[in-house]
C-alpha cells in the first residue's frame, strides 16, 4: 500500500495493482476532486426579487345627504326672495307717496287761486261775513288758557283786522278778504301752539306731510284715534260722532289730528269731515 496525496485530502493505493486499476482510481479522485471545485466554485442561487406591493386605489365616497341643509338652502332662496318683494312694494309705495304730494301741493296752489279770485270777487255782504268768522275765532283765542303764551300773535291779528276799516269804507272789499285771510292764518297758529303747550315735541311718522295750515275738522261716526297711521296700530283713545279735531298732517289714507283736550293721533280719512 502506499499513500498518495491528493489535493487536500490523503488516499491509501495498493502498490503493485494493476496500472488500469491506479488508473482508474485516479480519474475518480480527479473527478471527484474537480466535482469539489466547481462546487465551490459555483455561486450559491439568488432568491427571487421580490415584487413591490400594489397600489392604493382610490374610491371616490359620496357626500353624505344632509335633509336638513337642503331645508335650509330651500328656506334662504324663499327669505331672499320675499325681501325682495318687500323691497318692491316700498318702492311702489314711495313712488305712490311723491305723486300724492305732488298732488296735494297742486291743490293746495289751486284752492289758493280759487281763494284770490273769490276774494277779488268778494262783495260787502261776504267781506262782513268773514270778518265776523275770524274776529269770533279771534275772541275765542284769547280766553282759552294759555293765550298768555300766544300774545305776540293774537296781537298781530288784531291789527290785521283793524287794518280793514279803510278798505272796507272804500268798496275795496278785495284787500278786506286778504287782510282777514292773513289774520285767520295767525290765529289757526296760535291755537296750534295753545294745544302743543306743554306738551313734549311729538317725533313724526316717516312719510308724512305737513299742512301748511291746521284744518278744522271733526269725526262722523264713533272712532278709533291710533297712534300710527295703521290699521291695527294701538288704539290712543275712541273719539265719538262730531268730536272737533285739529288736522296737521296726512299720510295716504290718514290724517294726524289733535282733540280739544290736547291728544294726539291718527284717524282714518273716510271717518272725518269738515267742522
């Protein structure tokens, strides 16, 4: 036997085999040997690359259903537009209110024609007439209470008065009506200021219109004087069939009057007439 040394490894050969059989036994450690290289040799198996995860997808989610904004939205869009139709019906009244002024004053200007040339027309027996009517409203100033405070103006239209003497003894029963008109003014101011007298300055409906002069007036039928001028405005207190009133202002169908006693209001037109 007889050792041989192969590679790393040490193998024991009989010695004096034969040749084809060292052969052989060569080539099979040679085989074996090489079959030991290569394996080394050889680079271990890489493990599969793994695939990246896939992506999120998406999923669109509905709004949810609100009932209650859709009430709402609903409940906006009717306000706005019944504000809308509020706006419109104050214009339209505003509009109907500047014609009514406008109105008034051409009718003011006109009675105050018709008033010069009834005057210019006037003849002894109607200049006599309104001269008695303005003196008795005259006297009946200067007793009420309070005609203290209006003096100045009583004053002014006693002189007024006086000042018609001359005209009247000449005919000229014309300048008789104007002086007297101009008197009667005087002593309508004066009894307006006698029912204001100590009273607070009363603030004024938004919209009305002054007159120019107080009108003598009073209620046909039992009435409901009301503190604004509408229907259902509360109630100042009930004026009773042919309660004399004042008149100072109007507003549509309305007119602001004051009582005898000093109260203040609003009646309707159609229950006033003339005094």
């Amino acid at each position: 036997m007889k050792d041989v040394r192969l590679g790393r490894g040490t193998y024991r050969l009989p010695i004096g085999s034969q040749r084809s059989t060292i052969a052989a036994a060569l080539w099979t450690l040679i085989g074996m040997s090489g079959c030991v290289l290569v394996g080394c040799a050889t680079p271990p198996p890489t493990a599969p690359a793994t695939p990246p995860p896939p992506a999120p997808i998406e999923v669109a989610v509905p709004a949810p259903v609100c009932p209650s904004c859709d009430e709402q939205t609903r409940e906006v869009a009717r306000l706005r537009q019944e504000l809308a139709n509020r706006d419109a019906e104050v214009r339209d009244l505003r509009a109907k209110e500047r014609e009514q002024v406008k109105v008034l004053q051409e009718t003011t200007r006109e009675a105050a024609r018709a008033k010069v040339k009834l005057r210019r027309l006037a003849t002894q027996v109607d200049a006599a007439s309104y001269l008695a009517e303005v003196e008795v409203a005259l006297q009946s100033q200067r007793t009420s209470p309070g005609a203290s405070t209006n003096a100045p103006l009583l004053a002014l239209a006693q002189g007024l008065l006086e000042a018609t003497a001359a005209p009247f003894a000449q005919g000229d029963y014309g300048s008789v009506m104007d002086r007297t008109a101009q008197a009667e003014q005087l002593v309508n101011v004066a009894a307006d200021n006698q029912v204001r007298s100590g009273s607070r300055p009363r603030p004024r409906a938004p919209g009305e219109v002054a007159f120019q002069v107080a009108i003598s007036l009073k209620v046909t039928i039992d009435s409901n004087l009301r503190r604004q001028p509408l229907p259902k405005s509360p109630i100042v207190s009930v004026l009773r069939k042919d309660s004399p009133l004042v008149a100072h202002a109007w507003k549509g169908n309305w007119m602001r009057v004051e009582t005898a006693d000093g109260r203040s209001g609003w009646v309707d037109q159609a229950q006033l007439g003339a005094q």
